[in-house]
C-alpha cells in the first residue's frame, strides 16, 4: 500500500520508515539479484523488474540506515511501516491499493487477477483505525501465532511409501531412489495403508519419529536421517536407532490429545453462540 496513495506526509513518513518493525526486527536477506537491508524490499525488486541489489559480499550486511540509499525507495510501495489494516498471512489474500492493484493486475500477478485482494479505497481510508506493529511478538500474538492456514495442504503429509522394516534398506536404496516424502514401516500393508490415510490428515513434523500401532513412521528429510541416507545401502532397519529420544513421539497419544482440543473448541464455540443469542 504505497503511502503516498495513502495520503501520507512527507514529515510523518520519514519518522514511519525508519522505525519499521519488519526491517528493525529481522529483515535483511539475498534474493538472486542482490542483497537487500529489507526481505520485503528485495521481494518488490523481484516482482517489479527493479534494478537488483547490492553484490553478496563479506560485510554486506554491517550496512547501516545511512547506507541503504535507493533500496529505501521500495519502502514508497510498502504499508509494512503504516497504520494500515492487517490480516493473517495464511488468509489467502493482500491488501491493496487501487493503483497497486492495477499494477499487479497489468504485471499478470495469479493473486491479484483471481481477486485475491482487498482494495482499499483512499477516500475511505482513516490511518487513526489501524497501528503497526511495533516488533515480531506482537506481530506473532496478534495471528494467535497462527502462519499457516488448515487448508494449505502443502504442509500436510503428500505421500507413504510403505515397506515391511526388511525391506527398508532396498526401498531405500533401489533403483527409483529414496521416497519423496514419508514412509511407513509395517509388515501389515493393508493396516499400513489404512494409517496413511489417517495420519495423512494431520500436519506432522518432519524431524520427527512417529510410532503408531507397532509401526514406525518417518519423513526423508529429517534431519536424524540425513547422513546415513547418504549411504542408504548401509541403512539399519532399527530406524529408531537414528533418532534422539526426543524425536520419537507417539502418534496415538498426539491425536487423542488433538482430539480432546478439538472438542473443547467446538464446545467453547457453541457456549459463544448460546451466549450471543441470549444477550
Ligand atoms: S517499509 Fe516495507 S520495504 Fe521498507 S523496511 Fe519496512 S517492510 Fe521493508
């Protein structure tokens, strides 16, 4: 939301700028065309053809706000610094200007073209309604530190392989490579498809060792796992053996206790209705 859309001053954007949360709290980072003092900022660059940033060098970024020179001017097309409307990430759409709007549209963008946005209308707009965020934490508590929504599914399992714990080594090791995503270590097929089905439907971590009637469930990426699928010829089929205790969780004891929240949620949802109808 550029602010000069927005109808901010001069004298009130200079003081905004410089005290954004984003860029105070964590927000240097690299993209393929540079460095940038600010994620966001280096993000606009990407999406509008900017000019890249500065050579990814030793020091880059012990630049100071004296230093960033024109990278400030992306600050011009940003509300992160403004009192502004906010909204979760993981809702699905942004908040935008008319002219921004345009823009997204004119560069072909997939979110603003399938209306992905909320317009705000300048004339409407009244800055004493909204406040910025002032750090990370605040901005974390206001989501309910919540960033993903329930119906993003790639953070949910996309694929089992399932093998008994003897076969794990040629799974691993064979000719097709080592499974994308999660497998399953049973010797019963149908009870292991049957657990795919049903684990499938959790978001689970993939650092993790799940157990789960007598099987064994893990993800490829772990981290516990990382050098010895180096040389999955030599893999253990004791995959227990690979991770620290800690990392082995129970998955019964993680979905009963999902679904003892899940009903204390509904039931806080219904009392809030009853409620509403009764005053
Ligand atoms: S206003 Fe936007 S681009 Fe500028 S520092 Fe803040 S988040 Fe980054």
């Amino acid at each position: 939301m550029p602010r000069k859309e927005l109808g901010v001053s001069d004298a009130e954007w200079i003081a905004k700028r410089d005290a954004c949360w984003i860029q105070n709290n964590w927000s240097a980072g690299i993209t393929p065309k540079g460095a940038f003092f600010c994620e966001v900022a280096g993000t606009m660059d990407m999406l509008f053809d900017g000019p890249g940033g500065w050579p990814v060098e030793p020091g880059w970024w012990n630049r100071e706000p004296k230093d960033f020179g024109s990278q400030l001017e992306w600050c011009e097309m940003c509300g992160g610094c403004l009192d502004v409307p906010q909204r979760l990430s993981c809702d699905g759409r942004d908040d935008v200007t008319p002219a921004m709007y345009e823009r997204l549209k004119a560069l072909g963008s997939p979110k603003a073209l399938a209306g992905k946005v909320v317009v705000h209308d300048p004339a409407e707009f009244d800055a004493s309604k909204y406040h910025t965020f002032t750090s990370g934490n605040e901005y974390m508590d206001a989501g309910g530190n919540q960033r993903f929504g329930e119906h993003n599914r790639n953070i949910y399992p996309k694929s089992f392989a399932v093998t008994p714990a003897a076969g794990l080594r040629k799974l691993l090791a064979g000719p097709s490579g080592v499974p994308d995503d999660w497998v399953i270590v049973s010797d019963d097929r149908a009870k292991a498809e049957r657990a795919a089905k049903y684990i499938g439907g959790f978001i689970i971590n993939p650092g993790c060792l799940y157990t789960y009637k007598g099987m064994s469930v893990f993800n490829v990426m772990a981290r516990s796992l990382r050098e010895a699928l180096k040389h999955p010829e030599d893999f253990n089929s004791d995959v227990r053996s690979y991770y620290p205790r800690d990392k082995v969780v129970s998955f019964e004891f993680g979905a009963a206790r999902i679904a003892v929240l899940d009903a204390a949620r509904k039931v806080k949802r219904a009392l809030r209705a009853a409620l509403k109808k009764l005053r």
